[in-house]
C-alpha cells in the first residue's frame, strides 16, 4: 500500500487532541503552580491564562492544517514557511525528547500508579541496576519493565491499522473525559470542604513564592513579582496543556481535513481547558491550599505539599477516605494509556513526512498492507523504551519547555509569513482575530521564554543545546544522501 487511508472523523480528531492532551499533568502539577504562586486566586489565572494562550495556538495552527492537509502537520508547515533545516530541527527535537520523552514519561506514570494496585511493580523492584554515577541507577526494574510493556503493546496495537487506533483513542478519551466531570461535580458538590473554601477566600490573593532550593525560603511576591512567578508557575500547565497539535500530523489520514482538523482543534483544546480549570476549583473547594487548617495529616499537606505532589489523589482521599488513592491510581492509568495512544498513533506521521523528505531513516517512509507507518511506529517505539530505561526522561522534559514554545511561537510566525509570501493559496478557514490573536500568542510565549531564561536556566539552556544539536545531524544526513 502507498497512501494513508482516511479514516479519521470529526470525533475521531477531536479525541486525540483531548486524549493526548490529558495525561497525568492535572493530576499533579498543581502543587508545584500553589508553591511558586501561594494564591488560590493566581493558582486560576495561571491555568486560565494557559488555555486562553493554548486556544489562540490552537485557533491560529487550524489555517495552517486547513490550508496544508498533509501528514506531517506543524513539520509541513515550517518546512513551507521557513525551509528544511527549521523544520528538521523540529523534527529532531520531536523525536530525540520532545515526543519519545513524552511517551516514556506517561507510560512510566502508567506503571507507577498501577504499582498502587500491584505493590510488586516499583522502581525499587530491580531486575537488572547498573550504578552509573553516585546514587544515579539505569536498568530494568519492574517499574519502567510494565511502562515498556504498555508503550510496545499500544505500537502493536497501532501497526495493525489505524481502526485499531482510533477505537482504543475513542473509548480511553471517553471515559476519562467522564472520569473528570465525576471529579468536578464530587469535589464541587458532596465532596466540598467548607474549612477548606473559607481558608481559600480568606487568602485569595495572598501571594508567596515557596522557595525548596538550594534552600527553603519563602518570598512574599508583590504586584511586579507576582508576573514573574506566574510565568515560572506556568510551565507546570504548558506542559499539561500540550500535545493538541499532534492531530494535525494525522491530517493525511483525516476526512475533510481542511474543515475537521481546525474544528477539532477548537472543540478539543476548548473541552480541556474548561475541564482544567473546573477540576482546579474542585481541588479548591476539597483541600486548602496552604493546608495546616485541621488535623487530618492529608488535610494538613494541602495542595502546596500534597504528598508527592499528587493533588488529585489527596482530594480522592478526602472525598472516599482510604479507598481514594484506589480511585485516583485506576483513573491516572486509564488516562495515561488513553493520552499515550493519541501520541504514539499521531507522531509517527511526523516521522513519516520527514523520510519522504529524506530527513529521516528511509524506511519510516514505507507503509505496512494496513496503511500505516509501521517502521516509523517502531523507530519511536524503541527510542521511547530507551528512555525509559535510561531515567532521563523526567529531565529531559523540564529542559524542553523552552524548545515546545519556540517551535509553537515559530510556526505561528510562520502563519503570518505564508499570508505574505503565498498570499493566493487557498485558505478554507482564516484564524479568528488575525493577525491579533497570533501576535498576542507570540508575544505572551516570548515572555513567559524570557522569563524563564532569567528565572529558571537549568530549564532553558539545555532544551536550546538539544535543538542546536540538531544542526550537525542535519548536515551530516545531507551529505550522506
């Protein structure tokens, strides 16, 4: 077979802009957001300012999916508006941490809560340790052994067609999306904590940064630094928040694309923010932020020391007691394994469009008899199990904070270049408020990097070597053609 199949509905689409959007964040990095911003107020803004920038990304990349239906997605579009290179960088960075590290990552925190069923499956459950420097162990464990399992098992699963794909996205998407409405009406109605609500009102607005290193300190934010640390606090929703544009590298295997993938890019990005916020509010109303209100030791914790950061399961624990942690480990694993589907399916396409280009391994430009990039689902597949295997990959996705939102910010510039450069092409769909909403995008990501770079280095500097990296691989590649 030579030509991906259109297959991917309306539904379909939008399923795997939320499903791959919801993953594990929401569940947790809302404790790292109540330490650095130490207000339940900004603890809202942070995530309603996340959506409202991820919806203008999301609006403006629907002209670009429109206009440019091909696999590939925001590759393509880089590729036309600025040349190869950017777009191999983009490539690059997709698969060397920014993708490949994101599937490891999820499929470890599948494995992680399903240790809390299976007390047998941990990272202290060594099959194989190899001490490499002080305390920092590689090998196989029966932690991240389960989290390879899931990640081969879901490749498996995509190679035999993208049905298979789609349905496992469907029903996974489905029932989390319902998992998190059940939160939002517990946590807001029956589960509600009227000590917790008041402490939250009391301090609405009261702002301080928690400071963990090189050592505890507290600094009381004003009305500049409060910006600063919004900006830092940010990271933990962007990173929650991303992933909506992996269904725009599925464009070559969507009906209508150039009306379905702008729509579901709107309807997704928007469910998941409204859910984002609510569930943040039903955090809200079950646990204090700052905690120490009452004598209960999870109550205690409140949402800024919430053990191990896991928030949601602190509030599950309030509402259903000791069967909580039970509620919140199934629900984590059925949206892990549901986000992780919607990754793996779509960024193999990236893989695909870049071999066709001759950027990438030739192989992974070959389609398998069920229509899909069988090699490019198994180059990502064994580069994601690596990482797993390795332990980086917790690291390695805090260093690409930066690289994400320069490539976003780059491909919508490059929105605003091809109106310049190919002003006749036809555009089925215009992004709403252009050039406004664009601009605003790119200028709030450019200070939310900047802010970061001053503010959080180890978070900067080493995404922008892993994308400069990039620079010699390409060279290399192209001298070998």
């Amino acid at each position: 077979m030579t030509e991906l199949k259109r297959r991917l509905g309306l539904f379909d689409a939008t399923a795997i802009v939320a499903g791959s959007m919801i993953g594990s964040g929401i569940f947790i990095v809302s404790a790292d957001m109540a330490r650095t911003l130490g207000s339940p107020g900004w603890l809202l803004i942070a995530w309603v300012l996340t959506g409202v920038i991820t919806l203008a990304a999301a609006l403006s990349y629907g002209e670009l999916a429109a206009m440019m239906p091909q696999a590939g997605g925001q590759y393509v579009y880089l590729r036309e508006a600025f040349g190869k290179l950017p777009a191999f960088l983009y490539g690059w960075t997709l698969f060397a941490v920014i993708q490949s590290g994101t599937i490891a990552a999820v499929a470890v925190a599948f494995a992680k809560f399903t240790g809390v069923i299976f007390p047998i499956i941990s990272n202290s459950n060594w099959v194989l340790k190899i001490n490499c420097f002080h305390n920092y162990n590689i090998g196989l464990n029966t932690e991240n052994l389960l989290a390879m399992f899931s990640i081969i098992l879901l490749t498996w699963i995509n190679t035999r067609g993208l049905e298979s794909g789609k349905w496992i996205q469907n029903i996974f998407t489905s029932t989390k999306i319902l998992s998190l409405l059940g939160i939002i009406f517990i946590g807001i109605t029956i589960g509600r904590n009227h000590s917790a609500i008041t402490h939250n009102l009391q301090n609405i607005w009261s702002s301080s940064w928690i400071h963990t290193l090189p050592k505890f300190h507290i600094e009381n934010l004003n009305s500049l630094s409060i910006f600063s640390a919004l900006g830092v606090a940010m990271v933990g929703s962007l990173f929650s928040s991303i992933a909506w544009d992996t269904v725009t590298y599925t464009a070559g295997e969507t009906i209508n694309p150039k009306k379905n993938i702008p729509l579901s890019l709107g309807i997704g990005v928007g469910i998941v923010t409204l859910l984002y916020v609510l569930v943040n509010v039903a955090y809200l109303s079950v646990l204090p932020l700052h905690g120490n209100i009452n004598g209960s030791d999870v109550f205690s914790h409140g949402i800024q020391f919430a053990s191990n950061d896991r928030v949601g399961t602190a509030c599950a624990e309030m509402i259903f007691s000791s069967s909580g942690a039970l509620i919140m480990a199934i629900l984590i694993m059925i949206s892990t394994f549901g986000c992780n589907n919607g990754i793996i399916l779509s960024t193999a396409r990236v893989y695909y469009a870049m071999a066709k280009d001759g950027l990438f391994f030739k192989k992974a430009g070959e389609l398998n008899k069920h229509s899909v990039p069988q090699y490019a689902l198994i180059i990502q597949c064994i580069w994601s199990c690596i990482l797993c295997i390795t332990g980086t990959y917790s690291n390695l996705l805090d260093y690409v904070i930066f690289a994400v939102l320069i490539f976003y910010m780059l491909t919508i510039c490059g929105l605003i270049v091809l109106r310049i450069k190919k002003p006749n092409v036809e555009r089925p769909y215009k992004a709403i408020g252009y050039p406004f909403i664009p601009l605003i995008y790119i200028i709030f990501a450019a200070a939310i990097s900047i802010d970061l770079l001053i503010l959080k280095p180890l978070y900067t500097w080493p995404g922008l070597i892993i994308v400069l990296i990039g620079l010699p691989i390409y060279y290399l590649w192209n001298q070998e053609r």
